[in-house]
C-alpha cells in the first residue's frame, strides 16, 4: 500500500505541474509571420520570434538588428496592423527579415521602429523593455519553423547525455537460520564439559560446550555450544552450503531445563532495498536546457552481480519533462520498470533472474542558471524516493529469514553546463551528488520471528559526467529525409563514494557490501540520429575501465527515445 500511495503522489504531482504550467512563450507555432522591433548591440547569434519561431542570424559583430523579435501586445501596437504572412523559406534564410509596411515611414535599417528609440524604451509603449531576450539561440542550434526541440533557450537542438549508472548495492550476506533449543537431557563429560542430547536418544552427543558451565548470581548457568557431532539428531537446513555459526543454552535453576538456540548460516548475495534495477541518476538521457518532453529509456547490463555467477538486467524507463516559467523551469518524473532478479531470494533454491520488478521513481527539477552566447548553466535538484519492493530472503519453506525494507530517500543536487563554440561541435557537463539521507532497516528471522538489528545507508556518491559530439549533419528544416541530425558522441562517467558502506549484524546474520569503497570510470561510444524536428534517437554502448570489485557490469547497451513538444 505504501507504494501505491507513493506512485500516486507522485503522478498527481506531475499531472497538476503539467496542467498548471502555461504554454511556453517560445511555443512551437506553424504561423510564419515576425512581429517587428528595434533594438541594437545584438550578440546572440540566432533570435527567434515568440510568435511564430522563426530563427535568423543576427548581423555580425553586434551591428544594428532593426527588426528583432518582440513580444507583441496586440496587432495595432505600432500601427502596422495585423503582421503579413511571409513564406516561410524566406524568413529562414541567415539575414531575411520582414520589410516595414508601405507608407510606415520606416526604411530598413533604421536604428527605430514606430518612433521607437533608446529614449523611447522606457515609456510603457512596448518599446525594448519588451524585448523578449530569453528566446534566443546559440548559431549552431535553429530548428526552423517546426520545432525546436522542446524549447527555445540556447542548445535547443544539442542532443541529451546518454549515461551510464548501474551502482553498487549487493549485500555479501551471511543469512541464518535459527533452531530452539529445549531439554532437560544433559550428561556431565570430563574437564566439567557439558553434553546435551535433544531427542532423548542415549547416549547423549548432539552438541557439546566449549567449557564448562558459567554459573550466574542468580543462579542460572550458561554454556556455549560447539559444532555438533555426527551422527547426531540436530535439526539443519536442508540447503547446501551452510555451516554452523554458534548456539548456547541456559539453565535458569538447578533441574529446570535447558533453553537456548543455536544457528547454521551460509554467504549469499542480498541487493539491498530496491537495488534489483540498480539506481538512477540524472545523466541518463539528461541535458541541461529545460525542455517539454516524454522520453523512454532502454539499457541492457551485462554481467551484473546480482548473483554469484552474474546476471543479465534489462532496465526500462519511461518518463516525461515538463518545461514551465516561459522554458527556465522543468519538472521531470522518471518510473524504473525492468526484468531482473527477484526481490525475493531463495536461500536453498535458484532465484528468478528475469523477473518483472518495479524500481524507485525519481522526480527532478531543474532551472536555467546563467545563458551566454555559446553556453549556459543550470542547476538542480533530483529526488529518488522508494517505490520497489523490499528484498526479502526466503528459506526453502517459505520462511522469510531477511528483510531490507526498501526505505532509503536518496537527494541528490546537480549542476548541469552546455556549450556550443561552433556550428558543429557541442560539449555537456554534469556534477551530481547522491545522499541516502535515511536508510534501510534490516531485520532477520530470530528463530521467533523477524527482528530489527539496525539500518543500513547506501554510500554518498559523486558523479561527474561529460559528453562531447560532433553534427556530421544538421539540417532541423529538412522536410524531406527522416534523419535530419546525425551526430556521433562520446562520453566519460566518473562515479566515486565518499563514504564507506554500511554494516548490519546481529553477531549471526551479517549484512554488508563486499565494496567497502567504489571508484568507477565508465566510457560510452554512441551515435544520435535526428528524426524531422521533434524526435530524436540514440545508441550507445559502454564499458567500465578496469577489472576489480568497482566494476558493476561488464557492458551496456543503451537505447534512448525523446519526443518533443
């Protein structure tokens, strides 16, 4: 019930974001017409008129851009009258522009428009105060009429970071299982050694103490319990690969029986809560412009260590992003899905390793930082919060021996940077870190039932991301080919814990991550492909550096979609 409630928070949230947003002022229109305005010491590059999205190049070197896109406040507000329709193949041509109506009195070229100048912008007649200067465009990065790739900000077109992340969290656990111990059977032996026998069978040699009785104030008596002989009567679990941990017994007065327990145990691999799809972070399928968006990602890890032997995680996740506050702002929901291996674990059977389990959502918002003419900055903050299911270990009779609760609320802030020198080349950056602010709890079975032995954190992590591409073709007006950007990227994922990872025991069961610290490098080749304006594709294959205990697949195929609106 918790996960449902979480997922429906979650989806309400997203919904009343979606609808309570107003259409982005750079909303995709297929009207070509420019509203005309003056302005001077243009720098941007490319402009793009709110009205209709047409993006031409400024002049070179700032000179004079008489006629610079306006936010319009009604069609008579320069007495011009409605705009006229232009084709739209002229307006997209590098220095068209839309020439003043006969009789305006107004020549092309004009340092004003409708008597608009320097003097004139502050007078409330709409004058460069109303200039719309979010709505500009680096000048490798025009859509054209059709689109601009979810949003008019700077880098609209530059293709999102593929990623990378798996994570560690495979618990090296030693599982237990618990037995009572009741008798009233006990023979003295040599050197004050006590023999207990369980089932009455005489003579008496189940378990024997590892030295004599300790006799208590109150006069109970206790003794520890060596391993048990064979041939013996003691009761043990039926899987193999369990030995015996340890067992005691007290007499609580003279002639009252022995109660105790004793334990067998054997090392398996627990992912801890939620971890059967590994974590997310904000680098997949991620770039630093706010866009509106629905988005589905794909990977395939190989060799994942969820098992002894490793195994084979496909990881889906759809997902959308919504752009508000005129394309500064985004909200994005993420919602995990994939076959992995079951969250319940057999201890003495083969668990499911194609398993159909949901993961932790993950809701991010993200906010334009500072724009410049070839890059800009964003920052933001990104939320995993624990819709998967516990992970649980069973025994062969369905006894659930382990719980790790799936608890842990990860917060994880970010800074995110574009840049975009040229026409061809464009660079991404990202630096996140990931705090699990409060951890899973673990409770084992004591024989009696589950019991709480304490909580578990995942470890702190800093992820440093960067992705380099190169247009070999960027044609976003194209109307004719399917594929109208094509660009092969490279990338390098850095992903380092800043803290140890977290201990939990009982003094029997132990639950722990065999990587105590975890430095990881993972490189990916990859190719995005453009389709018409509004769609995008991309491929990618990555490998980690290295061959010891950091490395947590020993390949992925990545697959990414994203639609634009």
């Amino acid at each position: 019930m918790q996960k449902i409630i979480y997922y429906a928070i979650g989806i309400l949230l997203a919904g009343m974001a979606w609808l309570a947003s107003p259409p982005l002022v750079q909303a995709q229109s297929p009207v070509p017409e420019v509203w005309r305005a003056s302005a001077t010491g243009c720098v941007c590059g490319r402009w793009t008129c709110p009205a209709c999205q047409q993006r031409m190049l400024c002049p070179p070197q700032g000179s004079q851009l008489p006629y610079t896109p306006l936010r319009p406040q009604g069609p008579d507000e320069f007495g011009w009258g409605t705009p006229p329709s232009q084709d739209s193949n002229t307006l997209n041509s590098p220095y068209s522009v839309v020439p003043p109506p006969a009789g305006s009195g107004v020549s092309p070229g004009s340092p004003s428009v409708g008597g608009l100048d320097n003097q004139a912008a502050g007078s409330g007649l709409g004058g460069l105060d109303s200039i719309d200067t979010s709505n500009l465009f680096a000048s490798n990065l025009a859509a054209g009429t059709a689109g601009g790739f979810g949003s008019s900000l700077r880098g609209a077109t530059t293709p999102e970071m593929m990623g990378d992340f798996f994570g560690p969290g495979a618990m090296a656990s030693i599982i237990a299982q618990t037995y009572a111990i009741d008798t009233d059977n006990v023979q003295p032996g040599g050197g004050g050694i006590s023999i207990l026998e369980l089932d009455g069978d005489m003579p008496a040699n189940d378990f024997f103490s590892t030295a004599p009785a300790i006799v208590h104030g109150d006069g109970s008596r206790t003794i520890d319990l060596d391993a048990p002989n064979d041939p013996n009567d003691v009761a043990r679990p039926a899987g193999a690969g369990y030995t015996y941990q340890s067992g005691h017994a007290t007499q609580q007065d003279s002639g009252s029986n022995w109660v105790g327990s004793y334990s067998y145990g054997k090392s398996i691999l627990v992912p801890s809560g939620g971890y059967v799809l590994g974590r997310l972070k904000i680098a997949e399928n991620f770039s630093p412009v706010p866009r509106d968006r629905v988005f589905f990602n794909y990977s395939l890890f190989n060799n994942v260590p969820l098992t002894t032997n490793g195994t084979s995680v496909n990881r889906f996740t759809p997902g959308f992003e919504k752009a508000f506050y005129d394309g500064l702002l985004s909200l994005e929901v993420r919602s995990p899905f994939g076959a992995t291996l079951s969250s319940d674990i057999l201890a003495d059977g083969v668990t499911d390793t194609q398993h159909v389990e949901f993961g932790n959502m993950l809701f991010a918002l993200k906010g334009l930082m500072m724009e410049r003419k070839n890059w800009l900055l964003t920052s933001g903050l990104s939320v995993s919060v624990p819709t998967a299911d516990d992970t649980r270990v069973l025994a062969g009779d369905g006894t659930e021996l382990l719980r790790i609760s799936n608890e842990a609320v990860h917060v994880m802030p970010f800074l995110g940077m574009l840049y975009t020198p040229s026409d061809k080349f464009f660079a991404q950056g990202l630096m996140q870190y990931d705090i699990d602010v409060n951890g899973n709890s673990v409770s084992v079975n004591n024989g009696t039932g589950l019991a709480n032995i304490g909580s578990i954190h995942d470890m702190t992590f800093l992820y440093l991301d960067a992705s380099l591409g190169y247009w070999l073709k960027n044609n976003p007006r194209d109307t004719t080919n399917i594929v109208t950007g094509i660009a092969p990227i490279m990338e390098f994922h850095l992903n380092r814990s800043l803290s140890n990872a977290d201990t939990a025991s009982d003094g029997i069961t132990l639950v722990q991550n065999p990587v105590q610290e975890f430095d990881n490098l993972n490189i990916l080749g990859g190719l995005i492909l453009n389709i018409r304006n509004r769609s995008r594709l991309g491929f990618g294959y990555a490998v980690p550096l290295g061959n010891g205990s950091d490395r947590v697949f020993d390949s992925e195929a990545r697959v990414t979609f994203n639609r634009y609106f």
